[in-house]
C-alpha cells in the first residue's frame, strides 16, 4: 500500500492545474473550502459532499473504560466525534484501486 499524503499543498496545486488560477488564489480557494467545512462541523452541521461522503459529529455519552496496562477503571468523559461515511463511489473506487 503507497504511504503517500495528500497535503493541502497537493489539492492547491491541482486546483493551480485544473482550473488556472495563479498558485496564491488556488491556494486561497482551498483554504476558503476547508474552512467552510471545518466551521460547519463546529457549529455541529453534517457536511455531504455528493460521491465523497458525508462528514458528521456525534455526541459520545459518558462510559468507562479500562487501562488496558493495569485493568482499572478509567471513566471516560462524554465528548463530541467527527465521523465520516463513505459514499457507495467512492466505496467501490477505493476497492477498484485495492485490485491494481
């Protein structure tokens, strides 16, 4: 399996490609379009990007949990999550791309 990232750099370079905006404004796009999401889950909004999927936050109540080293108790505090759901595209995409 490749051990390559994909950096907010590469999506700006090819936003700077694809469209031909000048490097800055590519840039400034793709951080425009992170941000936008990024504020919707902090406001708790589901974001669903069409043939992507959809990102969500969920409320985790309180639990306890269990040191895995000594065994005790550890109570775990309610928190908020970010989960993602994949599309059935993008499933089946990333399966074609396991077979190559």
């Amino acid at each position: 399996m490749a051990s390559k990232t994909l950096t907010r750099m590469d999506l700006s370079e090819a936003v700077f490609r694809e469209v031909g905006l000048s490097r800055n404004d590519a840039a400034q796009m793709v951080e425009s379009v992170l941000d936008h999401v990024s504020d919707a889950l902090a406001r708790g909004e589901t974001v669903k990007i069409s043939s992507f999927g959809t990102f969500s936050v969920r409320d985790k109540t309180a639990r306890v949990g269990r040191n895995p080293k000594t065994g005790e108790e550890v109570p775990i505090e309610p928190r908020r999550v970010l989960s993602f759901r994949p599309s059935h595209l993008m499933k089946d995409r990333v399966a074609i791309g396991n077979k190559r």
